[in-house]
C-alpha cells in the first residue's frame, strides 16, 4: 500500500531533470490561479495509478479553485472601487485652494485646476498653479477665493 500524498505547505516549484538550481517561486505564483492548476495537475499525474486520487479530495481542490477564482475576481472589484473612489475624491478638489507640502519642506497654496492622470503608472495628480502635485501632499482644502 502507498503512503497518501502529503499536503501541500510550500509554494510548489517543478523542477527539470538535471537542473542545478531550483527557480525561486515568489508568493504571487502559488496562490494565482495558474499556479494551482499546474500543483493539480503534478497531482494527477504522479498519483499511483492502484490509488487514484479520490473524487472527495478531487472535488474539494476543484471547489478550492472556484475559491480561488472568485477571490481573485472580487480583488480586481475592489481595486477597481477603490480607484473610482479615488478619482471622484480628487476630481471634487478643482476649483478649491489647497495647502500643499512642497518637497523642501514648506507649504504653498493655490487653486486646483485640473486632474491628471497618468495610465501607464497608475497614478493621478494635481495640477494647482501651473505646478503637478501629488495629491497626498494636500494639508489643507478651503473653498475657493
């Protein structure tokens, strides 16, 4: 009788016949959802073929993969939310004097103008005076002049 497959504790790295090294597999890698389907399919390949793995346990990774799936979908929402919600905080800031922390240390004040948004790097900025600033910098919002 074969000893049952031991749970899986690690992130799992395949290795190639007559590799010097292991690659280092970062955190990422063991929980996206490729990751999980190539450790099922290890499983299934490697299973002794007199013990095959059995539909319980077959069906639980299955339902653990739904998880997975739908934990990674609701993260996406949520990053999504949380950008909308950023944009719409920001974009209420034109037409109002800030106070903002300059990079020497000291403050300036001027109106918003306009909301920039730079895709590529995911970030937004403000432009107060003619002057791109970040809008954590902001120390103080009044209504403007």
């Amino acid at each position: 009788m074969a000893d049952a497959i031991p749970s899986v504790t690690g992130p799992f790295t395949p290795q190639k016949p007559g590799a010097g090294q292991a690659t280092r597999t970062t955190a990422a890698d063991l929980f996206s959802s490729e990751g999980f389907l190539q450790l099922l399919g290890a499983q299934m390949k490697n299973q002794n073929p007199l013990e095959p793995m059995k539909d319980t346990e077959f069906i639980g990774q299955m339902a653990q993969f739904s998880q997975l799936e739908q934990v990674t979908q609701m993260n996406a929402s949520m990053e999504a939310m949380q950008t909308t919600n950023q944009l719409a905080q920001r974009a209420a800031l034109i037409g109002r004097q800030v106070t903002y922390l300059k990079a020497d240390g000291t403050t300036s004040t001027g109106t918003v103008e306009q909301l920039l948004i730079n895709s590529e790097k995911k970030q937004m900025t403000l432009s107060v005076g003619g002057v791109e600033i970040d809008p954590t910098t902001i120390v103080r919002v009044e209504a403007a002049p």
